[in-house]
C-alpha cells in the first residue's frame, strides 16, 4: 500500500489519506464572514481527493486581523458561513478543518497585491480602509517601516486566551472536526515563544518556559471546550533561522509540553519572525523542512505535518514511508492543481483508471483516456 494513500487517524477523526489542504489567505472576507469564494476555493480541493481541507487563517479577535480582507471568527454571525463550506467539505468526504490566528504585531497590513506593508492613508483614500493598532509581547515592530506595536497587558494576554477558546466553540457549533493554531510564522502566539520578539520579564517573557506559556494557555482553552474525539493541530515554526532566535530544541520542549495538554499534531514550519526578507541561514530547495520535522517527530514522540516547497508526489511517498513525517500540507502547488491529489495516485499507481475521481469527472476522464489509447493519441 502506497502510504500517502492509507488512512490516518487522529483521536477519532478518520481522514481518507495523508494529504492536508495548507490554510491559505485569500483576503476576500468582508467583516470576517465567509462566502461564495471560500466555498467554492476550497470546495474543490475536497473534489480534488484531499483528506483534511483547513479554512485558512481565521481571526479570533478583530484586531487580530491581518488584513481587512481576513476570515475571521471572532463573532458567531461569523458561523453560519463556515458552516456552510463545512457541509460541502463533509459531503464530499473530506474532513472540515480551520486554522485559528492572531496575527499580534503583523496586524493592519495590506493585502499582498497591494504591497504587503502598513495600512496607511493610501487605503484610506482608494479602498475606505483604515488601520488599526496592533498589539504584541513587547513594543518591537515586525520590520523596518512598521509601527511599534502597543506591548499587551496580562489582562490583554488573558483576553486573548479567551478569544481562542470561544473561537474553538464557534469551530465546533460550525461543524469543523480538526482546528489548527497558528503558532508560525510571526503570528501572535510565535512573537511570544520567540526571543526575537519577546522582551518582556513576566510570567509571559523571559525564561523559555515563561515564552510558551501562552501556546500552553491556549491549548488549554481550546481543549475545555474542543470535543474529546476532535484532533487539535499547532502549526510552528521550529527555527527562526538566526542565532539569536528560536531553535529547533525549543521547538521539541514546547511540542512536548503542547503533546501533554491535549494537542495531537504538529504542522512543522520556519521562519517568518522577522520581516519578508529570507534570514541568512535558510536554504530553500525540495522538501527543505522535512529533516527538522523528522527530528521534531522524533524527540516530541509526536505527529508531524510536513510543509513547504512538496511537489512531487514520489519525495512525499518517500518522507513518509520512512516515517519523516505523518501526514503532508500543500498550499500553492494545490492552486495550480486542485486535483493534485488525484494526479499523485495516478503517478504513484494507485488509481490508474479515474477510480478515485468523482464519478461526475471520472467516467468522461476514462471515457476520454479509452478513446485516446484506441487512437494512439497518448
């Protein structure tokens, strides 16, 4: 059996395969609330073959936002639209997810095609859209040009703290079976566990234990309200990539911490802490994370997703029949081909006549596949 086609279970979610659909922002929300576009982005890829569609990043607080364009959950009319893509998902025998975010410091930026940078009079004045404050672990800005963010009271962390749990309760009552934390890339919860970001000397700063607090606190919260049989996932970034950053050793100490509170995954990422430019010591190349995510698996005893820079379905067969990784997360590599699933069983001989396709696609593409092969076409 190819392993990227056997089923994998976390506490009792049963997902169909090994391949996780990657959060991926389309800054399309309007007020947070999904809508046609994320139905229909992500509805494909469950038609697709995918086994666990993640909603992308969505916003426990409002100005938690990244952008204005956003998801967000941070108010129950925010579930009825969620709901919605859940029941597609579902009905096309995909597992629903939603990756839930904070984006701390990197709040109040503009949309990528509009030059990923603050909000400033410019959006005011073509888009009507404002910037708001933004809050962090200390009053470091994300990068040069950026707006030193207002440093959060114990009050506001605990605020924060209680914006995921009741993120997770909307999670659930929309009908979602996998959450994501997002704890990477220069998010809220990576600014506080990395040095880089944090200064402060409280019970959330300081000491590397103090730095992981809040990642605990709130996996803690989410698992008081999460159901028992749901599986919780942390995506992190297990280095900063810079000497005086986050190391691959810390990441195993807070896998193994987040493991005993109830977290059964982790998403194995890097970098993103300090700024867009790439920090020195990070090489970009195929499957370039996938040895720290086997060493995380490792140590942490622990399930890891591996991500970044996978396209070919035989590297990914690889990683996992070897045991690198348990399960593989695609983002861009699914825009440019929603049936990428599909496509790897065929390359990998799992499905070499349109079995595993929807019948609705599948018998004309065999129809189509008999005709050219009777022709000599192909």
């Amino acid at each position: 059996m190819v392993t990227l086609f056997e089923p994998f279970t976390l506490r009792g979610v049963r997902m169909r395969n090994r391949v996780v659909v990657s959060p991926m922002s389309q800054y399309r929300a309007q007020e947070g609330v999904a809508n046609d576009w994320h139905l229909v982005h992500l509805g494909r890829f469950a038609i697709g073959g995918a086994g666990l569609v993640l909603c992308e990043a969505a916003a426990v607080q409002r100005h938690g936002r990244r952008t204005h364009g956003d998801l967000g959950i941070w108010s129950d009319a925010q579930i009825d639209g969620l709901a919605r893509v859940a029941r597609f998902l579902e009905a096309e025998g995909a597992v629903a997810g939603i990756q839930l975010a904070h984006a701390g410091r990197k709040a109040s930026e503009r949309r990528p095609w509009h030059g990923e940078t603050p909000v400033d009079g410019e959006d005011v004045a073509q888009r009507g859209e404002h910037p708001w404050p933004a809050v962090g672990p200390s009053a470091l800005p994300y990068a040069e040009g950026w707006p030193a963010p207002a440093e959060m009271s114990v009050e506001d962390i605990h605020g924060v703290v209680a914006a995921f749990r009741d993120a997770a309760r909307r999670s659930r009552e929309a009908g979602l079976r996998a959450i994501e934390v997002y704890a990477a890339h220069g998010f809220l919860l990576h600014q506080f566990y990395s040095p880089i970001a944090n200064q402060r000397r409280d019970a959330y700063g300081g000491s590397l234990d103090a730095r992981c607090r809040l990642a605990c606190e709130v996996a803690t919260a989410i698992r008081e309200v999460w159901p028992e049989e749901y599986p919780l996932v942390f995506r992190l970034s297990l280095t900063d990539w810079r000497p005086d950053g986050w190391q691959i050793e810390d990441a195993i100490h807070l896998a193994t911490l987040l493991k005993k509170l109830g977290v059964d995954a982790i998403d194995c990422s890097t970098g993103g802490i300090s700024g867009r430019e790439r920090p020195q010591g990070m090489t970009l190349s195929h499957g370039y994370q996938l040895p720290l995510a086997a060493q995380l698996r490792e140590h942490a005893a622990i399930p890891t997703i591996g991500v970044g820079l996978m396209w070919d379905p035989r590297l990914v067969e690889q990683s996992l029949a070897q045991g690198e990784i348990d399960l593989v997360a695609l983002a861009r590599e699914l825009l440019d081909d929603p049936n990428w699933t599909l496509h790897a069983a065929h390359a990998l001989g799992v499905d070499d006549e349109h079995q595993m396709w929807p019948p609705e696609f599948g018998w004309w593409l065999e129809k189509r596949a008999r005709a050219l092969r009777k022709l000599r076409l192909r």
